[in-house]
C-alpha cells in the first residue's frame, strides 16, 4: 500500500464518518472481534486439553503455540478480509474502515508471531521481559509510520545524517537498516538452532556428550552463516572482513589465550568423553561432586554439600581428575571402627556386615565386607566396607545411617567401643629422718 493510498485512505475514512454504513461496519467490526476473541479462547482451552499429546512432537508443540499466540488477530484479519470481498462484490461502498484494520490486524498478528520466536530463542532470557514492550513499541512505530505515510520523511532525514567510516561515509538510515536486516536473520538462525538443540536432547539414545557437541557446532555454525548471509544482503564486501579475522586471531594469539584454551578443552572433554554428566568426580580431598553441566569454557560441579564449584575447562584437561563413575558407578564408602580386645571378632564382623545390608542403598554385589586393619594401642580396628549404585544421591548420609545401625546392634549386644584409657599410680614419697 503507497502512500497516497494511505493518505486517500485516511480521507476517505474522515468522510464516511457521515455515512450510516460507517456505524453499520463499525457494530460488524465488533462483532468480528468478540466472535474472534470467542474461538481463540476455545482454542486455547482445546490445546491445554491436548498439552500432553503435543510435546511428544516439538514442532507441533511450537507450531501449537504460536497459533494460540496469534489466534485472534488472525481470525479478525481472516474474517475483515472475508467481510470486505463479500461487500464488494455487492458493490458496497464506504469501506474505509474495514480497508484501514486489515493492515492493522494483520501487523498485530506479524508483532506477535515476532514476540513469541523470541520467547522460544530466549526461554530464560531476563532482558526480553524486560524490553518486550519496547520491541512491540517499535514493531508498531515503525507500522503507524507506514500507514501513516510518514515513513518516506523519515526515511528520507535519516539517508541525510552521514556517519564517517574510515575512508567512506554511511547514512544513518543504511546502517539501521543493515542492523535489523542482520538482527533478523540471526535470531531466525538461533530459533533453527533451539530447535534442533531440543531435539538433539530428545534424543536419549544418543551419548549426552555427542548431542552437546552437535548442538553447539550447529548453532556456531548457523550463527556464522546467518552472519554473512546478513552482511551479503545488506551490501558489505565480504572479503573485506580478512582484516578483522586476522585481528582476531592475533587477539587470540596474546590477549584471549586462556580463553581460546578454555573453549577447545570444552570441545576435547566432551569429544573424548573423560567426563560425562552426571559423573562423580574428585578433584582433591575436599572437591567432590557430580558433573551437571559442561558448557563451552566451564564445567560445573556440585559438590556433596549442596554448593556449585566452576571449574575452568582448561582445568580439568592439564590436570588429574579422579573420576569416579568413569566406567563404572559403583562407588565404595568405607567407615572405620575399633573395638575392646576381649570382644569376640568374628561376632562384631557378622553384626557389622549385617548392620551394613539392612541400608536399602548399600548393594550385594559386592558384598559388605569387614577387614582387620591393625591391632591398635587402645583397641582392634576394623574398616567396614560397603558399595552403592547412587553416588549422586550423597554418601555422607549412607556412611551415618550404617554407623547408627552398627552402634544399636552394638550396645544390644554388649559389644564395647574402645576408646583411649590412662591409668594414672601415685607413689608415696620416702622421708628420711
């Protein structure tokens, strides 16, 4: 639509006002609007009903969505577009009204469709909360400027203001519009590439490294293409970007080394699989916890105690990291006891090891298994040893709920603890004379 239609448009709309049929296309138009509100609300309340049968299928789900999202713009656009044929083939007249919301139900719906690709390219993404109104606020800017025919003005002051770059100078209205242009087509690819992230996690078969691995180098990978396919459409030279690529890698090369170390180790671990999620891990006598997360440049570990530890990836590559579900979960906690020297041994041994199988975690293969360990100054040590499957779900808790078991079948059947004993003998002095 030019902008002398526009402007006929606007006029046409101003003289109607004095016509019957205005008011008669206005009650229609309502009536458009509360029958559209009516049938969107139906449908939203038959997809809730059908929530669980759409999320087997992403794309259903994200197609499910978005129609809900735009459901009632759309249908007023429809039925407005219906209303106008159906008129004019009765050779109607006075139309403006109608002629004027179909452009305007339409850019609602293009406004919501545009919000809701952003809500599922930034699930978690604070600032789009944020500044969701101000993007509807410039969607809509920019389509009042177009129906206004204001937007040749303003297209036209902003191709005046030149910007200095290098040996070239830019107009302003070429570099906004590169910027959305560029914007565009980016957020396109990050909404190909969530997609295709939420279906790689769908995927359980597949190694949990390998889908991490293939979604983030297909998400780099579209990032740059969406990039130059931008930079191409807007009119920059791509070859001219040489320079800055050799830049960066200079960059690389001094200033971001441990940067660039951290991301390619992010890459090995996940690639060799050394460790994976959910593993239990040890980096020193205080430092163990399960893998949740491996990103790029980090990896987090949350320890036993409930607190998360970032560790570099770079770390974990250059460095010996006891990994201990690497091939196996099965995990050994051990608790250490020593008892009176004229206790029965081979008794205290078959109470402690089955104290040790009545615990619902502790397995049987391997067995509970009790071992001398030395004939101490106060008493016998023996180390109880028992396996677990579970090792993410704590080990503390299991040690302590063993060593309860043992200390209640202990004093059931008088069985002594030891514990260090000094016996103190006072001599009586000798006086002479």
């Amino acid at each position: 639509m030019s902008e002398k239609q526009i402007f006929v448009l606007l006029n046409e709309l101003w003289k109607d006002v004095g016509f019957v049929e205005f008011y008669w296309l206005l009650a229609a138009l309502a009536a458009i609007l509360a029958v559209s509100w009516w049938l969107s609300s139906r449908l939203r309340r038959n997809s809730e009903i059908r929530g669980i049968r759409e999320r087997q299928n992403m794309l259903i789900a994200f197609g499910a969505g978005s129609l809900k999202r735009i459901a009632f713009p759309l249908i007023a656009w429809g039925l407005v577009v219906l209303l106008c044929k159906v008129l004019t083939e009765l050779n109607v007249s006075h139309l403006s009204l109608l002629s004027l919301a179909s452009p305007l139900l339409l850019s609602w719906v293009i406004v919501r469709a545009m919000v809701y690709m952003l809500r599922s390219v930034f699930p978690h993404g604070e600032f789009l909360r944020n500044f969701e109104r101000v993007i509807t606020l410039a969607v809509w800017c920019v389509v009042i400027l177009e129906i206004t025919g204001l937007s040749g003005p303003v297209i036209g002051w902003l191709e005046q203001v030149k910007l200095p770059v290098g040996k070239q100078k830019l107009d302003l209205w070429t570099v906004v519009h590169g910027s959305v242009t560029v914007l565009v087509i980016l957020l396109l690819a990050l909404w190909v590439a969530s997609f295709i992230e939420r279906r790689l996690v769908a995927a359980e078969r597949m190694d949990a490294n390998l889908r991490e691995v293939l979604a983030r180098l297909i998400k780099a990978f579209l990032l740059l293409l969406a990039l130059l396919m931008g930079l191409t459409l807007v009119g920059i030279d791509i070859t001219t970007l040489s320079i800055f690529s050799g830049a960066l890698a200079v960059g690389l090369g001094l200033g971001l080394q441990k940067i660039a170390s951290n991301y390619v180790s992010g890459f090995i671990i996940l690639l060799d699989r050394s460790i994976r999620l959910g593993n239990l891990v040890a980096l020193d006598d205080k430092t163990t916890g399960i893998i949740t997360r491996i990103t790029a440049r980090y990896t987090v570990l949350r320890i036993l105690s409930g607190s998360e530890v970032i560790i570099p990836n770079e770390y974990l590559v250059n460095n010996t990291v006891r990994n201990l579900s690497f091939s196996d979960g099965k995990v050994r906690v051990a608790t250490a006891i020593a008892v009176a020297y004229d206790s029965d041994v081979e008794q205290v041994i078959a109470l402690m090891e089955a104290a040790a199988r009545k615990h619902p975690r502790v397995i049987t293969d391997p067995a509970p298994f009790v071992m001398l360990t030395a004939f101490a100054e106060n008493g016998i040590n023996l180390e109880l040893g028992v396996w677990i499957s579970d090792p993410e779900n704590g080990m503390g808790n299991v040690r302590s709920e063993v060593n309860l078991e043992i200390l209640r079948v202990f004093r059931q059947n008088g069985i002594q603890i030891s514990y260090p004993q000094r016996e103190v003998r006072l001599a009586r002095a000798n006086r002479n004379g």
